[in-house]
C-alpha cells in the first residue's frame, strides 16, 4: 500500500470521484430540471475527459508525493503492482456517462434521419416543462386557488 503506483491509482480515482460527487450534488438540487440536468452531465463529462491532459488535484499531489518518494509522511517505494491506464480510465468512465443521456443521433443516420430525431427530442423536452412546478397554473383549488 505504500508503492508510487498504488497512490497513482488512487489518485485517479479519487479525481474522478470528486467531479462525480460535485456533479451528483449539483443534480440533486430541487430546482434542477430534466433539460439541465442533461447539459450538466454533458459538462462534467467534457470536465472528466480532461483530466485526461489537466491532471486533477490529487493526481498533482501524488505526482509530487512521487518526486518526493513520500506521501503524507509515509515512504514510498517503487511498485510492481498494475498502473491504472489514466486514458482508457477516463474514457470508459466518460463513455458510461454518455450511454445516460438523450440520444438524438445514431453513427450512420442520414441528415434527415438525424434532423428529425433532433426535433423529436426538443419536442420531448418541451413537453416536459409541463413537469416543472413553475408552470403550473396555480388557480386550481387543490393549490389554494379559487374555487368558482
């Protein structure tokens, strides 16, 4: 547990984690709708995707840490164990998070095919604004209203 390549790993995780975590908390928001919520994890997954090329925070401690051949007071030691692949990590958990959002487009759709999935999900989505609380007529009396 004290080898340069267990604390990679954790690292890595750890990154991955905490943008999870942020995302997840941001979604949990009462006022956060179906269609934000989509944008949100298109955003954190372009976030996720980066620390591809911008290593997170922990993934730059433990590159000190390396230097160093120290972690939080502890000795490290070169490590035989497997080094997670930081790419092929990132992508599959960015490709897992893609598989959750609404898909408008197939690989080999026509323009037309495409175009009209594209409308059927504005469609989709503005019909579901009828979820929203904001949008409900607030007149009816099982909300307070008044009663004719």
């Amino acid at each position: 547990m004290c080898t340069t390549n267990f604390v990679k790993n954790l690292a890595l995780v750890a990154d991955v984690l905490n943008e999870l975590k942020n995302l997840s908390e941001t979604v949990q928001n009462r006022s956060t709708t179906l269609p934000k919520a989509q944008n949100l994890l298109t955003v954190y997954i372009k976030r996720i995707e980066s620390l591809v090329f911008s290593p997170g925070e922990h993934s730059i401690l433990t590159q000190h840490a390396e230097e160093a051949m120290s972690f939080q007071e502890v000795q490290l030691r070169e490590g035989r164990g497997p080094v997670i692949d930081q790419a092929q990590f990132i992508r599959a958990v960015a490709d897992s998070m893609k598989q959750r959002l609404f898909n408008t487009v197939s690989n080999r759709a026509q323009a037309s095919v495409v175009a009209t999935r594209q409308e059927m999900y504005e469609n989709l989505v503005s019909k579901m604004a009828v979820l929203n609380p904001r949008n409900w007529v607030h007149e009816n009396p099982r909300f307070g209203g008044k009663t004719k």
